[in-house]
C-alpha cells in the first residue's frame, strides 16, 4: 500500500463530529487507537510500510472558517462541513470534518453551603453556591445571582458573604438559571456592657416614701436589664449608699421590655427628709456572676412631711459629762403615736441651771461653771429631758503656743507679737493703739480705727509650733464700725490671707456680720466664704473660737464657734452657710452649711506654712469707708491640746 492511500484510510478515521471549540475526539475507537493512529499519522512509511523519519506533514483545512488544524490537531470554529488534507513529499490525503453546536447541560438544582450559619451583628460568614445537572454533575462557570428575604437582618453580596445586621432569622437564596437553593441565617446581638439608665426621676413622695420613673433599657446581650437602686440622706455615694429594704424597687428589680417606661417604690423612708436615689442596670445574678452597667443620673426627693402630732420627746444622750469651756451636743427625736418619726417640728431647749449649763437653739450645751443642770427639749407641749454634769478641767499641762492680752500697755504686747506695722502713708495716723480695761472680765483691748483703703494697721506673730498640725484660737472682739466692705481683721498672715480669713467682717447702721473665706489653693463657689447669717451688735463683745483640724497634711475643716457676752454659745457650724444660700448650687446642692459639708468628707486645701502666723488688725480693704469707728480685740490665745474656753 502507498504511503499516499496510507495516510488517506488514516486521515479517514478523522471522519467524526468535531465539537464547536474544542479538539476532535475519534467515534468508534477507544483512547488508546487514537493515540496509535496519531502516532502513524505523525510518522510516514515508505512502499513496504517502513517508517520513514524526519519527514515533513504539511496540513490544511479547505474553511478555516468552520475547522482550523494544526499539526494533524482540528479545532472547531463554526459549525458546518471541512475538508482536512495531509501533505508529505507530494503526497495527500484528505478528510472530511462536520462541526456541529453542542448545548450544555442545564442546570437541574442549586446547593448551597453551610445549610444553617449563625452570626452576630457586624460579622460575617461566607456561603458557596454548587449548581448541578440533573444527572448531580456539578456545572461550572454558571452565573450566580444571591438575595435575603431580610435585608434588614442579614445581607448578602455577590460573591455570598452574609453580613449580621440586627439580631433575627433570614433565609439566603443563590439562583441560577431559574434554579434556587438556600441557606438559613441566625444573626444574634453582640454582647455588649448594660446601657445606662439616663432618666431617673422622683414622680411621687409620701411622708415614708419615694416614687421612682424611668426608662429600661438592654442588658447589653439582647434582654431588658435588672436594676440595682440604692437611696442616701442628702448627696448619694452608690457604693456605700442604702440598699432598698422595702417597696417595690427592692432588688433585684426585673426589666420587663427594652425601652419601656417603668415605676418602683421606695419605703420605709423618714418624714420631711431629703434624698437622693441611684440605681445601676445589670445582667446576671448579684453577687454570682452580675455584668454591670453604668450608674444612672442621680434623682432627688424630699419626703412629704407628717401632719400627725407629737406624741413624745426623747432627748440623747440621756446623760452626759462636760467640762467647763466645752461643748455637747443633745438631739431631741419627735415620735407620733405610733411610733413614727417626726421631722420638721419646732424644738425649744431649756436649761434648770442657765448659768451652769447653757443651751443653744439646736440643743448644743456649752459649760459655764461646775455643777449639775437638766436640759428639756420641747415640741408641741411635749417634752423630753436629759441631765448634764458640767465639770472643772485640771489645770493645763501645757498646749498654749501663743497669748497677747497687750499687758505692755502698747501693740506689740512687749515684743510678743513679731511684727506691728503701721501703714499710715506717712500721715502720722496711727490706727492701733491699747485700752487698759476695756475689754471683757477688764482685760486689756487693742483698738483698730477704720480710716478707708489708704490706711492700714496690724500685729502679726509668726512662727508658731503648729505646722500641719491641728490648732484652736480665741479671741473676743467687738466691732463699732459701719464700713460696709469686707475688712480682713483676723487673719493666720496678712499677706496670705487666701488660705485662711477668721474674720472678713462688713457693718451696717443696725449690726455687723462677718464670713470666713478659704481659697488660697482652690477657690470654690460657692463654698470659699462660708458665714453666719446673724447679725451680730454693735457695742458687744463676742468671743470667737475655732478649732483648726488637719485632716490630712494639706487639708483643713475649720470649726468656729460664737459665744456671746453671757458665754452662751450663738453659733457653731451649722450656722455658717454658702455664699448665695439657695440660689448658687455645688453638687446639686444650694443650701450648703459647714456641718453638712463636713459630714461628706469635704476639706478645705491649704499651704500649711502659712497657718504658722496668727494677725489682727486693719488690712486697709478696698473700698472701704473713712468712719473713724473702731473694733477691738482682747484675750488672744492659740494652742494645740483644747478648745480654750473663756
């Protein structure tokens, strides 16, 4: 056989269908049949069928359009008929090649994987989309379009990541060619901490209770929170607050739904009594595993007074011990006749033995001389007694660091003050000057005169032993002037007087009052002059004392007391007020007094190097008037062991 008609039987085996796109595949022979004919086709014989080497196979197509080929490899173009021939060394075969359009499986069904996903709010999770033939061969390069039935929950893009919108269910879809599957997401909550409660409020008060409003909110992991409430007397500090015992804000108090508005009780609550109410949201268990919120706004109420009348009086302590030039305070508790406590009722206080014992109106018994007295409280014509000893101290050992009573006859007391300025502008006025007798008990006085801002006059002693060091100071003074500016008589040193001003006093035609003011680290308003709103007379002598308590190296609460010419104690701590008492408000307070600043833990900031002087005298205030009256003072004394008394 002819290499010729060789290679034409050979080519005729190429007769087949040939697949648009794709290389022809042999109908009727198996893989191996065609690799050999390819393999004979590759290779020419000669006449008695001896492979003929390194010669050259030439192919061509007859329409490139429909079949192309290159090295005996046919690739369908275009369906429609092709004639292919082979060419070595002038010889040809030909065959005939038909391509034909073949459609591809359809897709039957779409699986979609995970089946079930679940995922929080902001994350994300990725499904797979597998189309398939009905035969289950799975199809690729299929255009896949992806939706939710809940955007709102969860979305999905293009390539089917879903992402957690809000917490839900939601089904994902992927369609191809008309075909669906699906996956079902379960978006949950990000845990998050409990929000804070931002409304709190009183809504309603009786004479033993609070009602309390708000608005709930999430336990931070889907849920309505539970709450925590606390009350306090006055200003609130949550962590050592008074949990609820009864009413309905007890705890735990369950959330019912997020965002609805809820109300508790607060009971067993004092009549005419102000407070403040906090709560904190949680979820958990208290005292086991609570995750907690915030703390909410503080809320205020003043429990309704009672209208039930006095049944008793109890004084306490029932009995007490004093020494003379010291102090005791008594309270007197009103009950109803059911036990109740009564506030808000007018105390009068009485003492057996005035001279003994006297007694102030909010029951602060002060020592006059050794002996026994009873003190009786009365309300609405029912009283309660206490028995009082005043007793003689010892002599003292000691503790006196500093006294003037201006024995020398002249300002500086014989030197014992340090220092005795005369800032008289060169004018020869003198504004100090010593009256033999003319203070209380015949004491010697010094005399200060009012001659306007230009003039001043002072005796200042420096260095005492006191140094971050708790104090006392007495001294009595009477005041004749008018000048209505804040004259800074009494200070611990004239040229800083900001840490500490005993006495910055202001006159009238009718009296005269006077604040303390502490400022020199810090100035607080309302809280850096603190004074009584008694006017105090004209003409009278008055002892002041106070005692200086260093509650830290740096931090002072200075207690003053006023005694009156009789020795009854006129003024003390709770009498000495904020400036602009009921308007200017600290901490949610407009009605603040040095007792109740005190009772919080407050002190007033310092340099304590400047508490080592004591002065009086005229600092020449600005703005002040040329009256030429005078004030005066007597009887100095500072010491560090006592109260000095009289």
């Amino acid at each position: 056989m002819t290499f010729k008609h060789k290679l034409s039987c050979r080519l005729a085996l190429l007769r087949n269908v040939v697949l648009l796109g794709a290389v022809c595949f042999i109908a009727a022979c198996d893989l191996q049949q065609l690799l050999g004919l390819l393999a004979r086709v590759a290779s020419p014989r000669d006449s008695s069928g001896n492979a003929l080497v390194a010669r050259v196979v030439t192919w061509a197509s007859t329409a490139p359009a429909v079949a192309t080929v290159s090295g005996g490899l046919v690739t369908g173009v275009a369906a429609g008929p092709a004639t292919i021939t082979a060419t070595s060394e002038g010889q040809s075969g030909v065959a005939a090649v038909t391509v034909m359009t073949v459609t591809a499986a359809p897709v039957a069904y779409v699986t979609v994987s995970p089946a079930a996903a679940g995922v929080s709010v902001g994350q994300t999770v990725q499904l797979v989309a597998t189309p398939k033939d009905a035969s289950g061969n799975t199809l690729t390069g299929r255009v896949v379009t992806w939706g939710s039935n809940a955007p709102a929950v969860a979305t999905v893009n293009s390539n089917g990541l879903v992402t957690g919108v809000a917490a839900g269910a939601a089904a994902i879809t992927a369609t191809s060619e008309g075909q669906s599957g699906s996956a079902a997401i379960s978006v949950t909550a990000a845990v998050t901490a409990p929000a804070k409660v931002t409304d709190l409020a009183v809504t309603g008060v009786t004479t033993n209770g609070l009602t309390l409003a708000f608005t709930e909110v999430t336990d931070g992991a889907g849920q309505p929170a539970k709450y925590d409430f606390r009350y306090a007397v006055g200003a609130i500090a949550f962590g050592s607050a008074t949990n609820v015992a009864q009413g309905t804000c007890v705890r735990p108090v369950n959330g019912t739904s997020i965002g609805a508005p809820r109300s508790c009780t607060i009971l067993g609550l004092t009549a005419a009594t102000s407070y403040q109410v906090q709560l904190v949201s949680y979820r958990g268990t208290l005292d086991v595993d609570a995750v907690f919120g915030p703390l909410s706004n503080v809320a205020s109420g003043t429990t309704a007074a009672s209208t039930a009348p006095v049944a008793t009086v109890t004084v306490s302590p029932a009995s007490a011990s004093v020494a003379v030039g010291a102090v005791q305070q008594f309270t007197a508790t009103l009950r109803d006749a059911s036990g109740n406590v009564l506030t808000g009722r007018a105390v009068a206080w009485s003492s057996s033995s005035p001279t003994i014992a006297g007694v102030s109106g909010t029951g602060l018994v002060s020592g006059l001389v050794a002996g026994p007295a009873t003190l009786t409280a009365t309300s609405e014509g029912q009283s309660g007694t206490a028995t009082i000893t005043v007793t003689l101290l010892p002599p003292p050992s000691g503790g006196v660091i500093f006294e003037s009573e201006w024995a020398s006859g002249e300002p500086s007391d014989g030197g014992r003050w340090t220092h005795y300025w005369e800032f008289n502008n060169g004018t020869g006025i003198n504004l100090l000057s010593v009256l033999p007798g003319f203070g209380p008990g015949g004491r010697n006085a010094l005399k200060v005169i009012q001659r306007g801002p230009n003039l001043a006059g002072s005796v200042q002693k420096d260095g005492l032993p006191n140094l971050s060091t708790d104090y006392y100071v007495r001294f009595y003074m009477r005041n004749d002037d008018i000048s209505s500016t804040r004259d800074h008589g009494v200070t611990p040193d004239i040229y800083r007087y900001q840490n500490l001003t005993y006495i910055a006093k202001s006159g009238a035609a009718s009296g005269w009052q006077y604040v303390m003011s502490m400022f020199g680290v810090t100035w607080i308003y309302p809280l850096s002059y603190m004074g009584p709103a008694l006017e105090l007379a004209h003409g009278v002598w008055y002892r002041f004392e106070y005692f200086v308590d260093y509650v830290d190296a740096t931090h002072v609460q200075v207690h003053p007391r006023v005694y009156d010419a009789a020795g009854t104690l006129i003024l003390s701590d709770a009498d000495f007020r904020q400036s602009d008492y009921g308007m200017a408000s600290w901490n949610g307070r407009s009605d603040w007094t040095l007792d109740q600043l005190y009772a919080t833990g407050f002190a007033y900031a310092v340099v304590p190097d400047a508490l080592t002087s004591f002065a009086v005298g005229n600092n020449g205030q600005a703005g002040s008037f040329d009256t030429g009256l005078a004030w005066y003072f007597a009887g100095v004394q500072v010491r560090t062991d006592r109260w000095p008394g009289p």
